[in-house]
C-alpha cells in the first residue's frame, strides 16, 4: 500500500502542473494582442478583449519579452510612462541577441517605443541609439526611421541620420514604399 503513495502523489502533481498550465500559447495570445492593435480601436468590447489579453499574457508568462512589451504598452495607454519605459528596458534587455523573428519584431516594436518617450523627455542620444537598434532588429520599421530622423534634428545630427539611413536603404528602385518615404523625407530636408 505504501509504495502505491508515491506514484499517487507523482500523479497529482502531473495533473495540477497540467491544469496550471497556460491554455493559450505565447505566440497565439502575441497573435491576438498585435491583431487587436492593427487597427484603432473601435469599440468597448475590442479594448476588453485586448486587455485581457495582456492580463493572460502577464499571468502565464510573467517574464517573457513578448508579455513585457505588451504590458508596457498598456501602461503607456494608462498613461504610465516611466512604467512602460521600464517594461520596454526589461523586454529590450531580456531578448539580447536572437535570430527569432518573432523576438527581432518584438524587439524593434519595444526600442521604437522606448525611443519616442526618450525624444520626449529630451533625450535625444537615447532616442537615436534606440532608433538604431530597431532598425537593426527590423529594417523594414518605418517608425524606426522616424524616430531616428527626429533624434537626429534635437541632436543636430541630422548628416549621421542621413549616412545611416543611406546605409540602410536599398537602391530607391527597390525599396519599399516606407523605406522610400524616409528617404524622401531626407530629399527634402536637403532642400
């Protein structure tokens, strides 16, 4: 009798580790926050969805990138910026270097994001690194460019914004259309 307790108690701790475990994956609760957010809002119900969605997020992967990007950019909608700042830095520092594409979107969506409410506190070489660092991660991020640009023009670094975004772009023939914007917006400054 006594050496059926083990194998018992083994048991239960299968079946309660699997009821805790989350009923949703990280990158199908990803999926749902980014397609909620692709569009604006538009009614009650979809914001309810979505913030249930990062409260899941939170709950079942507390300290994993994608949930701290997510959270950041609520606290950011409940006006929370310094909070949001500090997800974002976590999200930043936790996903390193990686090839996952998932993670490099992530992290360019993050850095983007970090950057915008750095240029708004005034600090402009934060901006333009992070700015750097998501075009890095995603090259195709046209917020990336932006805020790069806007870095550049508080800095008055606006010839190092142009070599880079140079460096970046293809050939104007080739390059997408909000690739082809930021250079245009560099034709134009040159005036």
């Amino acid at each position: 009798m006594t050496s059926l307790l083990p194998s018992a108690v083994v048991m239960m701790g299968a079946v309660l580790f699997v009821a805790d475990a989350p009923s949703t994956s990280l990158d199908e609760l990803d999926d749902r926050a980014r397609a909620l957010t692709s569009r604006r809002f538009v009614n009650d119900k979809q914001i309810r969805l979505w913030e249930e969605t990062v409260a899941e997020l939170a709950h079942a992967y507390p300290n994993d990138p994608i949930s701290l990007y997510w959270a950041g950019v609520m606290l950011d909608r409940s006006s929370r910026p310094d909070e949001a700042s500090a997800r974002w830095n976590d999200c930043i520092e936790r996903i390193g270097t990686t090839s996952e594409l998932r993670l490099l979107s992530i992290l360019a969506d993050a850095a983007t994001l970090l950057g915008a409410t750095e240029l708004a506190a005034g600090n402009g070489q934060r901006a333009f690194d992070l700015a750097r660092k998501a075009m890095q991660a995603n090259p195709q991020k046209i917020e990336a460019y932006r805020l790069l640009l806007d870095a550049a023009f508080q800095l008055d670094r606006l010839d190092d914004a142009k070599k880079i975004i140079a460096d970046r772009t293809e050939p104007v023939e080739n390059a997408r259309s909000e690739v082809l914007m930021a250079r245009l917006t560099l034709l134009a400054d040159r005036g």
